[in-house]
C-alpha cells in the first residue's frame, strides 16, 4: 500500500521554502511545518538545522547553515554547498511562501493518510480489534490530519481519553495474542524489565562510581533495543569508534586491550562485527561535545524514527554532567547544578516529545556515592551536581559493587538497584561484570 510507490511529495514546493527561509529566516516563524512534513530527507536535515540555528539566535545562511550540517556530518549527504546555493533559483516569489508551505503540508497529510490507511488495514485483517476500535482509531486520526496544530498545541482532555481507551484496547490485544505481559523497550535483564515494565517513555537516570560498568550496561541495553526500535546514542566520555569497539569485543567474548595491543586476528574481530551488524545499522552513535543540543538529538531521532518506520525509539545520553559542563547552549549559567537540572528538564521535554524513553548516566559525589565503602551507595541524594533532577525523573537506578558476593578476579561483583520507579515496584538485581570482555551478565537468583 503506502510503501508500495512513493508517496506524495512536490520537490519545487519544498525547495522554494527552504530557499525563502534562507533569504529571511524571520518566515520560519510564519510556516507551520514540522520536520517531518518534508519528505525528502535532505530537505528534513535542512530544515531541522535552520532551525535550531534560529533558536540558536544565530543567523540561518549558507554558511552558518553549512558549518551547522558540516558538524552533524550531514553536509555532503544533502549535496554540499553546491545544493543549498540552488535552493533559492526556485523560489518564484518569497511574498508566496504560505502558498509553498501549504502545498508542503498538504503532501505531508496525503502521506500520513495513506500511512494510516496502510496500519487500519493491517489491524482490520488480522481480526484481534472489533469493528468498534477499529473505526474509533480510525476517527482520531482522521481529526489529527484535519488539525495541523495538534502537534504544536498539544491534545485536548477528550482526545487524550480516546488514546488512553484505544492503548488499553491495544494491550489488552497484545496480551490475549501474546499471553505475556506487555513491556516497553526491553534491556535484556529480565528481572530489570519486570520492575520497570520494560523501558516507556520518561528519563532514567544510572549512576554509579567509575569503573562499575555504566557505559557498558548503557551499550548492552542499546544493542537489545535496537533489535525492536532506533537507538541514539550521545557519548561524551568515549568515541565513536571506541564505543563500537566495546559493542563488537562485548560480542564476541574478545578482550579489546588485545584487540588494541595487536593479538587478535582481524578476522575474529570482522566475523562478531559481521553479527552484529544488523543491530549496529539501528544504532545512531553521536560523538557529543559542547556543540551538541537537545533539538539536534530531536531532529536525529525523529528522521531515524522516519527512516525505519518505528513509533518509539531509545535515546541514550553518556554522560549527563559531561554534556552539562561542556554546552554551549548553558554556558550563561553559572552554577553546574542549575546546568544538569536545565538539561534534565529538557531530556523529560524530549521523552514526551518522542514518546519514548530517555536514558542518562551520571556520576556520583565522592562523599555520597562512598567510593571507598564498597563500591559505592546506592542513595539517590549521591548523584553528582545533580540538583533535583533524581527527583524528577521516572526512575532511579545504581550500579555498585556487591559487599558480600566475590567473584573470581577479574570479575566483579555488582548490584543494579531500582531505588525509584514512578511507575512500579524498585528492588535489586545481582549481576556480574567482566571489564576484561566488556561484558554485563545477570546471575541466576539463588535458589
């Protein structure tokens, strides 16, 4: 059906407004587009950068927009330098931007009723939903198509009671097909999952001292949920290409220090990475600096959403004091307290945006965290120049160095505890950890 063809779309439409935001940014307050509501994917890219370049403050031109796309690694897929000067050749009359914008949209709903047609099909033919929901589901879409500012203004009580009904109906399906419980993302620790029904949309907050496994429990669970959703993940400790290291080490049982010191046949290494490459091509590694902003991470996540047809993906933010310290867009704030919960409170915005879940390492306080006593405690006031933000989040989770299990070296002995979960039960999983094979397993309760 709608991934039959291409979908509607006018090429000349989208160009002349871009090339019209390009001569005046000051339209982009007057066109009500989103993103999204351009198809071609150099076109979202544009669009997104002039964007944040206007929220920015920052003038939106060729150049500006050039270094914009340049530091996202965009700038030769959307053509270069040479494209974005022909943007405004097409642009008859910038007086007739609200036409083009119009015709934009006017696409952008023809797509999204076909793509809604294309899902009421699938739910109609397989026979779970009765004729009752499947009309109503039908309903609310057809009224969010006909009100373009649904997204900007946010639902109304009435529509968010038809959504809470039609999800319950949805679940409820899922379950009697399934007759398991329904979760959200998955991490991969099964009794993690049980407490926090899976990962939903909301911010989770893991801390812990160093050299307890943050990164690796982060990459793990990543490396999970790209098997069912798109993952970003923002690394601001580790590169990109260390961070892919672990992944494809923590896979096929390699010790990366010998990968690194020359031991291990190319080979070895080439055939884990070739299994999983899969997951990897849903994997969206970003080398975060203080260049990097929340609305950068939004226009990724949502073209990679587009991309791959997914309705919820996980982002992963490693880690959160680092990208506190380093932003640009914080720097006139003072105090690094203020900076973390400013960007925590923007990384709840981005989980309702998305409608999916945002995952943040932080670090601890030398005092709270208890470096010396153990590994570390697992107390939610021991987040490092964290403000309030533990208190703000939908959960709470530690990982610290078990006082009474001692494995053998070089294995470590760890407890991951839920020690908030707005949504459900906390408690504490036994897990051991394997520095040397960037490894995070969980152990068998005792029976």
């Amino acid at each position: 059906m709608a991934t039959a063809s291409v979908l509607p779309h006018n090429d000349e439409a989208e160009r002349a407004v871009l090339g019209a935001i390009l001569l005046d940014s000051t339209v982009l307050e007057e066109i009500p587009l989103t993103t999204m509501d351009f198809y071609l994917e150099r076109h979202q890219a544009i669009f997104e950068a002039c964007r944040e370049l206007a929220a920015d403050g920052a003038p939106v031109d060729i150049r500006t927009l050039q270094a914009k796309l340049e530091h996202r690694g965009e700038f030769e897929r959307i053509g270069g330098l040479a494209y974005l000067a022909s943007l405004d050749l097409d642009l008859p009359d910038i007086r007739r931007v609200g036409a083009y914008a119009g015709i934009v949209r006017e696409r952008a709903v023809r797509r999204r009723l076909l793509q809604a047609a294309e899902r009421l099909d699938r739910r109609a033919r397989t026979g779970q939903a009765d004729a009752t929901a499947i009309a109503a589901i039908a309903a609310r879409e057809l009224e969010e198509l006909q009100d373009p500012a649904t997204d900007e203004q946010g639902p109304s009580g009435g529509r968010l009671l038809r959504q809470l009904i039609e999800d319950t109906q949805a679940r409820h399906e899922q379950r009697a097909a399934t007759g398991k419980a329904v979760l959200g993302l998955q991490t991969g620790v099964p009794r993690l999952d049980g407490l926090l029904s899976g990962l939903n949309r909301g911010l989770y907050l893991l801390a812990g001292p160093p050299g307890m496994g943050k990164t690796t429990f982060a990459l793990q669970t990543a490396l999970h949920v790209a098997r069912e959703a798109p993952v970003v993940y923002a690394s601001f400790e580790n590169s990109a290409s260390n961070l892919l290291l672990k992944a494809v080490c923590g896979h096929g049982g390699i010790n990366a220090r010998d990968v690194r010191r020359g031991f291990v046949n190319p080979r070895t290494v080439a055939a884990a990475g070739g299994e999983l490459a899969p997951l990897l091509g849903r994997l969206d590694i970003l080398d975060g600096d203080g260049r990097l902003t929340v609305g950068h991470l939004r226009g990724r996540a949502r073209r990679l959403l587009a991309a791959q047809g997914a309705r919820r993906c996980l982002v992963v933010i490693d880690y959160l004091q680092l990208w506190a310290k380093t932003s640009r867009e914080l720097r006139d704030l003072s105090d690094v307290r203020a900076k973390v919960d400013t960007l925590g409170g923007e990384l709840i915005a981005l989980s309702k945006q998305l409608d999916s879940p945002v995952l943040a390492l932080s670090s601890q306080s030398r005092a709270g965290g208890a470096y010396g006593r153990g590994g570390g405690e697992a107390a939610l006031d021991s987040m490092k120049e964290s403000g309030d933000l533990e208190y703000s989040a939908d959960a709470a989770l530690f990982l610290t160095e078990s006082k009474e299990r001692r494995p053998a070296p070089p294995a470590v002995a760890l407890d991951l505890t839920v020690r908030k979960n707005r949504n459900g039960p906390t408690g504490m999983i036994e897990l051991v950890f394997l520095p040397d094979r960037g490894l995070l397993r969980e152990e068998a309760p005792a029976s």
